[in-house]
C-alpha cells in the first residue's frame, strides 16, 4: 500500500518526511470533594500536535524548501493532510533548518498544531444554557469559557458540581 504524499495548504511534500509523529492528550483535573474524597473530571481531547522531521533531495531541494517556508510565512490554518491520518485544519507553527543546507539536500523538521473547532456554538451573550446528558458544571464551564465558581455562585440551587440533570437550565451570566 503506497502512502499518500503529506500536504499543507497548497504545498504538496516531494517526499513524505523521514520522522512523522502526532501527540494526543486529554485534560483530566481533580476536584477535591469535601469530607468525601477527589473525583478525577474528563475536560476533553487538547488539540493534536503533529512534528516531524525530513530532506528535500535532488535538484530542486533548496527550492523545495523555500517554497514551504514562503507557506510558513503566510501563517494562518490550512488543510494538512498526513500520511495515513485523517485530514485536520491546522497551523504552521515551526519550521526550522536542521543543517547547512547543501545544493542537492536540505534537512528539516517541522511541528503544526490543530485547529480544534468548538463542539458547541456559544452565542453572542448567551445567558443559559441546557446541560446535556452527561454533563457536569466543569464540563459547562469549560464548554462556554468560564470558571466553575462562576457557575456556582450563579446557580445557587446547585450544590455538587456533579449533581446535574440532562435538561436542566443552568444560568452562565
């Protein structure tokens, strides 16, 4: 099976890179329960961080390699499709020279990290929101960008975090 050829934006890689790794990791936080013990909460997946290394070789290398940092310098998220993975939408936050770049071989490594899109549209202003089965006010909190005191001290009738019902009006201002 031949692996498709890694691309950013509109730079497609000559050669796939010799090292290619991507980093996953979940934020898990504990919250101390008085006179109980502590519960481990899930926050979610962090964005994916995709780094490698690799050469450009043969006649056009340095020119190869000038074209990917003119796409560097563009900044901003791009479509970036991997080797192998599912494509994301991504930016370009590294990119570095890793020797002297000789007239037939450049070598590079590379990191992008992903755009992670927002699993819920909050409204200009929003007021309340619906808690979801599952839910908890960290969650809440974390989904509309806001503390759990927060929510605490605006849902007084709330007293355990964790004690939420799937359908329940929970105030966020």
């Amino acid at each position: 099976m031949r692996l498709s050829a890694m691309r950013f934006k509109t730079f497609v890689w000559p050669h796939n890179p010799a090292k290619l790794r991507m980093d996953y990791a979940r934020e898990v936080r504990e919250l101390i329960v008085p006179y109980q013990s502590s519960v481990l909460q899930d926050l979610g997946q962090r964005r994916r961080v995709v780094w490698g290394t690799g050469e450009f070789y043969g006649e056009t290398a340095y020119s190869d390699f000038i074209r990917l940092a003119s796409i560097f310098r563009d900044g901003g998220s791009g479509l970036l499709v991997l080797p192998g993975f599912d494509p994301m939408t991504a930016y370009f936050s590294k990119l570095e020279l890793t020797q002297d770049p000789t007239p037939d071989c450049v070598q590079y490594s590379f990191t992008f990290l992903e755009q992670q899109s927002m699993k819920y549209a909050v409204k200009s202003g929003a007021s309340r929101c619906t808690a979801a089965s599952g839910d908890n006010l960290w969650t809440i909190a974390s989904r509309f960008g806001t503390t759990l005191e927060s929510l605490l001290a605006l849902n007084p009738g709330i007293r355990n975090p964790f004690d939420v019902r799937a359908g329940q009006t929970i105030r966020l201002q």
